[in-house]
C-alpha cells in the first residue's frame, strides 16, 4: 500500500512537472501559455475602457527638472505644460512611450534589419535588404551631423523621457504584442531616433524607376520609350508654374558626350515598384478668398493605413514653444500642425533621389573595382542577424564611394543582376529635426523659409499660412543638379561624369509666396512645368487628383472650414470622367450580352463620376479600368521581368489616338488587335470579375464593400485590424483612400485673431489593442468627420475647460 502510495505520488509529480514544463516554455513564436494567459501579469493587464481618459503612468520622475502639467482631454490628446524645453521634450517621449512603445520598437526593428530577432527566419530576406540599402548607414550620418549642436540636447531629452518608462516597466506592463511575441523592451537613443527618420526617407524617398526604365529602353528602344514614359505630361497642372523673367544660377556641369548607360539587364528581376497610392494633399488659401478674412491651411498625408497609426496627437507647452499637431512617435517636434503664429503641412515630392550604378570588381575578392580608369579601394561590413530559432546569419555588404552594393550575387542572385551600387541622398548627414523645432516655434514667413533651409530628405512641399495673411508653398529638399536624363537609367559605375556633381540651389527650388491667384497647392504631382531648366524624373508624379484640386480652388469665394472639409473628402472620379465615355462608346454588339451585363452598362452610363461608398458603378469601372490596362500593356506584362505598365494619364492620351485604329502591342511583336477589341475584352473580364464577387458575398458589389479599406496591425495579427471601413475614394482621387493606403491625417487650420485647427486620423491615441483608445477615431475619419482640436493657451483654459490633470514631479 505504501509503495503503490509512493507510485502514485511520483506519477503525479512527474506529470505536474511535466505541465509546468510544458505551459513554461515558449512555442515557435508563441510566449509561454501560463506567462501570457496569467490574469495578474498576462494579456487581461493590458485590457482598457473607455473611461481610461490617462495612460497608466508614474507620476514621481527623478529626470525631470521641474513639475510638469499634463491635461488630457477625452481623446486622450496630451497637452504638456513645461516649464524648460528639456522637461516639454522628455515628457513628450514619456508619453508617447506609454502609448506606442511596441510601435516605435516595431518599426525600428524594420529599419534596422532586426525583425528577424522576434520572427524568426522569415523575416531575414526583409532585414538583408534594409541593411544593404544603408538604412542603418544613413542613421550613422545622422548621428556625426549633430556634432554637439543645441538641438541634440532635445533628441536627448526625448530619448531621456522614452527610457524613463521602459526602465520602470515590469512584465505586467509590457503592451500586449511584447507578450505575445515574447521579447522584452529595449532602451531608446538617439541613433534610433535616426533610424526612424531614415524609415520615413525609405517610405517616402526609397523608390526609383532605374531598373524598369533601363529594361523598358533596351525591349522598346528610345523612340517607342519616350512616348510610353514622358519626362512631362502634355496635360499638366504642375505645383509651380515659374514667371518668365526668373532668373537661375545654373551650375556648370561636365556633360558627357554620350548618356552612360549601362543596358545589360535584360533578364533582371526588377525591385518593387512604390505603391500609386502613396502621397498626399495640401493647400492654402488667402485671406481674400475666405468668408472671415483669415488664411485657411490643409493638409492630408495619405500613407499605408496601419494600427497603431503613424502619428500620434500632442500639444507642446513651455516658454517660447506653443504648438499642436502629429508627431512620428520615436521623434520629437511636431511634424504637421500649428502655433499660435502659422501652420504647416507637407505632400511627398515623388523625386528621383536615389541613383543606380554597375560596379566592376577587379576579382572574386571585390576588395577593388573600376573607377577613373583606377583600381578603387572597397569597404566589407560584415552585418550580423541574430535570427530567432537559429544560428547568427552574417551577410558581408560592400561599400564603394557611391554607397552600398546593395544586389550582388549573395543577395536577389541573377546573373545579369548584380553588383548594382546606389548612391542616396538619405546617406548623406541631415539636419531635417532643426527644421520642424524651428516650424514649431516660427512666427512668421521669413521663419518658415529660415526652417526649410535645414530640411534635405525626403524631399516635401511645405505649405505654409500665417495669421499676418501670408501664404507660400516650398519644394524644399537636396536635389541633385542633373544632366539631361542623368539618373534615369542604370549608369555605369566607372565613369566619374555619371557622379553629382551639385545640387540645386535653395533660391532656384521651386516656390510660390502669396500669388495673386490667392491659393498654393500640391498633391505629388510635376514640382515644375517642362520650363524648368533643371532636370529631374521621379517614381509617381499624379495628373488628376491635382487637376480637381486646382479646379476647386479656383472656383472657391468666401471659404470656410467646413468647405475645406467637403472638399477634403471629395470622391470625384478625375480619370472615370475623362476615360469612361470613350470605354462606353467603344463597346459594340452590345446584344450579344445578358441582362446582368446590361444592368451594369446602365449603371455606368448614369453614374455622375463620384466614387461614392454605397454606389456600384465606380466597382465596375475600377475593374474594367484595371483589365483593360492589363490588356493594353499584355506585351509588357510578358516580358521576363515584366515592365511596369505606363502611367494611366498616358494610357488615356494613347486610348484617345488610337480609339478607331489597331493597337500595336508595345514589344513589336505579333498579336496585333483593333483597340475597340481589346476594350470590349476587357469589359467582359470585368463583368465576370464582378459577377464572381456578388457570388462569393452574397450581396451587390458596392464600392465600399468591394474596396474593403482596413486598417491593418503593423505586424500583420489580423484580429487586430479595423475591417471594412465604409469610405468611398480611391487613388487619384482627392479622397485618396484605397484598401490599404489613405489620409493618415486630415487637418484644417483657421489663422484668425485666434489660430483654431481641426484634425483626425484613423485610429486612436493607443497602441494597445485592448483599449478603447485603440482604434476609437476610425469610424468617424471612415465618414469624414473632423474633430475640433483643444488647443490651449495656458493652463488656465485647461482648468476651465475640466480637462483630466495630471501633476509629474522630480
């Protein structure tokens, strides 16, 4: 009895330890099941209600040098209230710690190459390619750049603020996806302050067509390239148009006698193109043409729809600072918003800022290669990956004077692929935090032109209003002062007159300041009219949703801010006006198709061009727009790599010439076919498309519906995405939202006696999936809705208005 009592006894403790062992250990990614399911320290801690106004924070802060005020309003909106810079921007990073730590730790990991460390090896492709840009190589620049200058001293409070609440965080407290993918919180720096800066130029300024084009020039030859891939629109409305007696101070530059090309790419798997649903909108207005007699500004940002969102909303408060807006969580400053003075906004430029050149080893060893008719010394990093799960993976990356070799043949292996070195603007040192420190405590125009001066990478257009009634807009960057089509192509690493040899200079970018007009605008399309005696090229330049902007500018006349609002959310469809009517005009025996064809040809013939959320003409367009493009452009699609199809204006343009004649197919090769046939082709695809969808989901192909826009979790843990937002618009549309890119801030500002600014964006205040404040704002952005924002002038309006208080304290 007592040996069976004994058996027993280690039976059970061996199964016990067995489970401990089992709900103890982690599984792939997944934590440990006790850790992570524990109701005092696992994933219920991070659970939210609405009525958690405060993030959970520490009030006692030994850092700070003095009390500081925070007053939180229902959205959960700080208003910081400092008495020195140094405590306004270590409480900044505070905060904005304690609601998007995971977020600012995610996204650095991405720029750094360091997402392999959490996910294991399925990340390690990604990371490779992040290092062999020269992210992590952009943010060393960066950190030389400061050199001990005053405006260190605020990326250090900030950085001082973030560790503060990461030094004083127990497991319990970690956001939700630190546990659930099991790995702790890191210390902020400054050097990651700069990786996410050089995030944004990768986002906004890491793209280029020198691939595509190079491949596109060698298939179609010169002539045939030109008309697809025009420097210029023939139809444009350009940010700036220059007045005739504008005088440039144009740098003499070595001109070779032939363009360098280098044309031996012919089978080359080409880099992803950016995405045409990246960019933005902005706009001014005089005083003149507003119905108070004050500047109106506004701006929208339209970027990848992600959760946590990519701003995070703040006022800032301390002698000589008083300034509300969108801050990039991991930086100080406010990047978009206002003072009591100005306001500001920015659009992405869409320049090409990135150039590729063929680098010839001298051997196997590459420690030299071809430059001048010399042998040029090479240098080896060699980056480490600690990948999750597996062993350090090393990957050397060869550095030559123009920068990284970022394709060889250990990385994208092909054999007329590689030993590809760019040469970055974003490599160079920057000083681009000087300049929105200086917008935020600007007063005047002449301060806003003093800021930009500092600003380099990615390039932007700075809109600008002030209360004393002024009004400008700046293409403002580092541009490379070119060669006719220098950077267009591939060019040949070996020759020095392929190299910058100058940038543009700040008196020749383009500006406009106050024109008679009354109003600036830019939504990414051409900076310049082909007038402009700089070259350039870019990735995206737009052509329609700029068009509708300037039309309603122009018609504007006592403007007010709920006119601004309407027409931030305008749906009208630039490219189904102009295109559709040809498409229907083109469609023939239209009685050899069934009733439920004819149901939708009506629907389009009726449709007033709006892309409405609960209309369905703009479903059917969209895919018969898409197949018809892929049908027009087929012999490019063919290639091996396929090309990138032309721009859809020019796609137009062509459509409009060669209506009643054969399309030849771009390649010259056979399979010639009568333009009206190809469009009825794509018609038919395009209704079956639609009749497929209506099956599948058992309801009418809506627009909303059919375009689904989502806000999706930045590490792709899809039951923490937003769904089937109902939103109309789409790309090149003032309402540029798609499926998965859209206005990632939406923000009019009055600049009256007192500055009064509106804003939303998709999202909320909090990483934490679990809050409310999560993702509280979604709704109202998905119907277009604007929040007036508290913008205090001193604690007494805070007291007034019953704000939730907090007191920090040393």
């Amino acid at each position: 009895m007592k040996t069976k009592r004994i058996i027993t006894f280690f039976i059970a403790l061996g199964i016990t330890t067995l489970w401990l062992w089992a709900v103890n250990r982690p599984y792939g990614p997944l934590p440990p099941p006790i850790k992570f399911f524990s109701p005092f320290e696992g994933y219920l801690q991070n659970a939210e209600s609405a009525n958690q106004k405060i993030p959970k924070v520490n009030t006692n802060l030994k850092e700070l040098k003095e009390p500081v005020d925070v007053y939180f309003d229902d959205r959960r909106v700080p208003h910081i209230f400092a008495q020195n810079e140094y405590d306004l921007f270590f409480m900044q990073g505070y905060l904005t710690a304690s609601e998007r730590l995971w977020q600012m730790d995610f996204q650095i990991r991405a720029a750094s190459g360091r997402l392999s460390e959490i996910v294991g090896a399925v990340a390690l492709d990604f990371d490779r390619l992040n290092r062999r840009k020269g992210i992590a190589f952009g943010a060393e620049q960066f950190m030389e750049s400061l050199n001990g200058t005053e405006e260190e001293k605020i990326l250090k409070a900030y950085v001082d603020g973030v560790n503060a609440y990461v030094n004083r965080l127990s497991y319990r407290d970690y956001p939700l996806e630190f546990k659930l993918l099991n790995y702790e919180p890191e210390e902020w720096s400054v050097y990651k302050t700069a990786l996410l800066l050089m995030y944004m130029s990768d986002m906004l300024a890491g793209h280029d067509n020198d691939f595509a084009y190079t491949r596109a020039l060698e298939e179609l030859g010169k002539e045939l390239f030109d008309i697809l891939y025009p420097d210029f629109f023939l139809e444009d409305s350009p940010v700036i148009t220059f007045d005739e007696g504008k005088i440039f101070n144009l740098p003499q530059l070595d001109t070779p006698d032939l363009n360098p090309v280098f044309t031996g790419n012919s089978k080359a798997s080409l880099p992803k193109a950016a995405d045409r649903a990246l960019g933005s909108n902005n706009w001014a207005l005089s005083a003149d043409l507003t119905l108070n007699g004050n500047p109106l500004l506004s701006n929208d940002p339209h970027l990848a729809l992600n959760l946590p969102s990519i701003w995070y909303e703040v006022q800032l408060h301390s002698p000589g600072i008083n300034v509300y807006g969108v801050s990039l969580p991991g930086s100080p400053s406010v990047i978009i918003g206002f003072n009591e003075h100005i306001s500001w906004g920015v659009t992405n430029s869409a320049l090409d800022v990135r150039d590729w050149y063929s680098i010839d080893f001298e051997d196997e060893t590459r420690s030299t290669y071809r430059f001048d008719n010399q042998w040029k010394q090479t240098e080896k990093r060699a980056e480490v990956f600690h990948v999750k799960g597996e062993k350090p993976f090393i990957d050397t990356v060869i550095y030559t004077h123009w920068g990284p070799v970022t394709y060889d043949e250990n990385f994208n292996v092909h054999p007329d692929f590689i030993n590809f070195a760019c040469r970055w603007i974003a490599h160079d040192p920057s000083l681009e935090h000087i300049t929105f420190y200086s917008l935020n405590k600007g007063k005047n125009l002449k301060d806003y032109q003093k800021a930009l001066e500092y600003y380099s990478t990615p390039g932007q257009n700075f809109v600008f209003a002030s209360k004393e009634g002024d009004i400008a807009l700046t293409h403002q960057g580092l541009f490379p002062a070119r060669w006719p089509e220098q950077g267009k192509f591939l060019m040949d690493g070996s020759k020095p007159e392929n190299a910058w040899q100058a940038f543009i200079p700040q008196d020749d970018l383009p500006r406009e300041i106050n024109p008679e007009k009354g109003y600036v605008s830019s939504a990414n399309q051409h900076p310049t009219d082909s007038a402009y005696p700089y070259f350039y090229t870019g990735f995206i330049f737009e052509n329609y949703r700029n068009r509708r902007i300037n039309e309603l500018l122009s018609e504007m006349e006592n403007a007010t801010v709920e006119d601004l609002r309407i027409m931030l959310n305008d749906n009208y469809n630039l490219m189904a006006a102009e295109v559709l009517p040809l498409m229907l005009s083109s469609i023939n025996q239209l009685e050899n198709y069934d009733e439920y064809a004819e149901k939708w040809v009506k629907k389009l013939t009726e449709w007033d061009y709006f892309n409405e959320v609960d209309y369905k003409a703009p479903t059917l367009f969209q895919l018969w727009h898409d197949s018809l493009m892929h049908q027009l452009w087929s012999g490019l699609k063919q290639l091996d790599p396929a090309i990138p199809f032309p721009h859809e204006f020019v796609s137009q343009q062509l459509l409009e010439k060669y209506i009643d004649t054969l399309w030849i197919l771009p390649t010259g090769r056979e399979g010639h076919m009568q333009t009206t046939g190809i469009i009825n082709t794509s018609f038919v695809k395009a209704i079956e498309q639609i009749k497929r969808w209506e099956a599948v989901n058992e309801v009418e192909a809506s627009w909303g519906d059919f375009k689904g826009t989502r806000l999706a979790h930045l590490a792709m843990i899809e039951p923490f995405y937003v769904k089937n937002l109902p939103i109309g618009g789409n790309k090149h549309i003032v309402n540029a939202t798609s499926t998965t890119h859209g206005p990632s801030w939406r923000m009019i500002v009055e600049l009256g006696d007192t500055v009064q600014g509106y804003g939303i964006y998709p999202g909320g205040q909090s990483g934490n999936p679990g809050s409310y404040f999560y993702d509280n704002f979604a709704m109202d952005w998905a119907v277009g809705k604007l929040y007036e924002l508290t913008f205090l002038h001193s604690k007494d309006d805070a007291e007034k208005l019953s704000l939730h208080k907090v007191e920090f304290k040393p």
